[in-house]
C-alpha cells in the first residue's frame, strides 16, 4: 500500500522550469490522474515519482517516509510507459516475468505469477507468443502485466493509451479502472486526453505550466471549475465564453455583452460582486435551441450543425459570437436558419477577465 506526498515539488531543465512547487497527496488505494496540454509538466512530475528523475527542489514522500534520494530500482513502484517497450526476442512470458527474473526470484514463483497477472489481463493463451504476433491492444496488455506482476505499492502510468485506435482505447479504459479495483493499490495516471481522466479517476488534477490549477473529483472539476482553463479544458466539446460585463437593469442583475444580455439568477450575480467586467461560461448541454421566438431567448443564426448519433453539436452566430449548443436529435435546420437560444440561468459561470478566476459555478445537478 502506498501514500505518496509531493512537497513543494520542482523541476527545471536549463533555465526552464517544467514542475514549479507542486504539493500534492495521492491517497493510498486511490485512482488519480494528472492532465493536461502538452508541456505541462505531467510525465516530468510521474518521473520524478518513480525516480527516473531527480526533483530540483522539494520532497517526495512514500507512506510518510522521503524517498527523494532513493534510485528508481529502489522506490516500491511499477512503470507502464506510453511505449510498450516489450522485449522483441522474448515470449509474452518471459516479458511480463522480467522484472522478477531480475529480481532473482524463484523460477516456480515467476511462473506462477506470470500465469495470475496473465489471467487477470485475459492474455493466458498468448503467453508463447513474440510481441511481434500480437496486436496494439494485446501489446498493452502485456505492458500492463509486466506492470502488475510486481507487487507495487503505487503503480504509474504514462499515457499508455495514446497509441491505441479510438475504439480499444474505449476497452483499455474500462479494463485499467477494472484492474485498479483487482489489485487494490494505488494508481498514478497521465494523460492529456480529458475524456480518460474523466472516465477512470477518483481525482484528477489538472495541469498547465507546471502547477496544479485544480484537484478535485471529475464530477467537481466538470461542474464547478476553479477557472477559466480548467473550465475550457475539462469537456468535450469545451464551454462556451462571452466576454461582457455585470449590470443592474430594473431591479435585477444582469450579463452584457455586445452578443447578447442575459438575466441572471441571484446566486449567479452576489449583490457585493466586486467584478463589473467578467467572462460569462456556459457548456454546450446547458443551451437549448428552439424555432420559434420565446421570451429571454436570443436570436442567431444556425453555422454548423454536427451529428453525433443521439446528440447533434449545433453552432449558432449570435451577432459575431460563435456558441455551441448540444441538443437531442433530430434536427433539421439547415445553414443560417434562424434559431432562438436559451441559455440556462441556474447553469452559468463567472469568471474574471484578468486571470480567469471562477466568480461563480452553478451547485452540482
């Protein structure tokens, strides 16, 4: 079992700073992923946790005791990297059985180990086989076994997904949240795709340049994101942006922007809001679309329509301002007809237009 606790962490290359003072606590037993764009520090903070890198300053912590100064071969930890990095000349066996040959344990064990990782990733019947012979997905599967036949404390995963189609990445999915629950240790998961860490975290923190801008609960993240980035990154397709300005009209508070004016509910819109020029948020599934004319709706025109099965993504031009709205199927509309958009008071986001700090989030559905 293992608690693992970064403390003021950082790490620079050269004069670039890739980790900059990341405190963190990952739960034993807890599935928590780091997310983010590109660059942003991710891999780099899941590699000094394993050790393959040497913090520049801070401490990593294993169960309350610092490892910092401890190599890699070391740290109570098992690696899946993003390339499988199997042994080509070597059977499925022999490579998920690798680390405990290494580890000079007894030939009867690593057998029997080998099978029981083997059947917890259904792969019994390719153990024979040469990475060669096998598919994208039974490779990442022996990644994974090679991972777990070891009986880690944390086990870390370095977008071991990103190489895999769209379909099997949705199987891999399921089958690492699944393996998490099997053997009950903690995972550590990076990925830049949001859809992933959505689907399979406890937590998830979200990166950008190095620093953690929230960590929280998918459900918390997606529903009241700490800002503007969070917000934007978090949701496929992301929220929606105005740029406009608080108002009182007639005894109510009210959003202007050169788009549209929106009503707002009281909780959306405090009375001792200190902020006049704000980003007004809302999500695609927030908006409804209607043909005919209803009050505190806004006109626009249809831009785009996008099938997705049950859902259609409909872009609408209200007066230069480019919204996307998802709405059940069907939907006939075609280009520039004319549409009515609602958007959902008690759904609304706030945030500042200097740092993008969250003024306000809706309660959670």
């Amino acid at each position: 079992m293992a608690e693992v606790r970064l403390e003021g962490v950082s790490k620079s290359f050269g004069g670039k700073t890739a980790v900059d003072d990341l405190t963190l606590t990952v739960e034993d037993r807890e599935f928590l992923t780091l997310v983010g764009p590109s660059g942003c520090g991710k891999s780099t903070t899941l590699r000094m946790i394993c050790g393959l890198e040497r913090a520049t300053a801070g401490n990593i912590f294993f169960d309350g005791k610092p490892v910092s100064w401890l190599p890699a071969n070391k740290r109570d930890v098992s690696m899946v990297f993003q390339s499988y990095a199997l042994y080509p000349h070597k059977t499925v066996a022999q490579n998920i059985g690798f680390a405990l040959k290494m580890m000079r344990v007894p030939k009867a064990t690593i057998a029997e180990e080998v099978r029981r990782a083997a059947r917890t990733l259904d792969i019994e019947d390719l153990l024979d086989r040469k990475p060669r012979e096998l598919s994208g997905g039974q490779r990442q599967r022996v990644a994974l076994g090679r991972a777990i036949v070891r009986d880690a404390g944390a086990y870390l995963l370095d977008e071991p997904l990103s190489n895999l189609d769209a379909q099997l990445r949705v199987l891999m999915r399921a089958e690492i949240k699944r393996l998490h629950v099997d053997v009950a240790r903690t995972f550590i998961y990076v990925t830049h795709d949001q859809v992933e860490a959505m689907t399979m975290s406890d937590r998830i923190a979200v990166m950008r340049d190095g620093v953690i801008q929230q960590c929280a609960t998918p459900e918390e993240i997606y529903e009241r994101p700490a800002n503007r980035f969070v917000a934007s990154f978090m949701g496929s397709p992301p929220m929606n942006f105005l740029t406009g300005e608080l108002a009182d009209a007639d005894g109510t508070r009210v959003f202007r922007s050169p788009a549209l004016t929106q009503t707002l509910t009281p909780p959306a819109a405090p009375l001792d809001a200190v902020e006049r020029a704000v980003v007004l948020g809302i999500r695609p599934e927030d908006l409804t679309l209607s043909t005919t004319p209803v009050q505190g709706y806004h006109p626009g025109k249809v831009f785009v329509s996008e099938p997705l099965g049950p859902d259609v993504l409909v872009t609408v031009n209200i007066e230069g301002e480019l919204l996307k709205a998802r709405v059940p199927t069907p939907f006939r509309l075609g280009h520039d007809s004319t549409v009515y958009v609602g958007l959902d008071p008690a759904r609304l986001h706030l945030f500042t237009t200097t740092d993008g700090t969250a003024l306000h989030a809706p309660q959670p559905r």
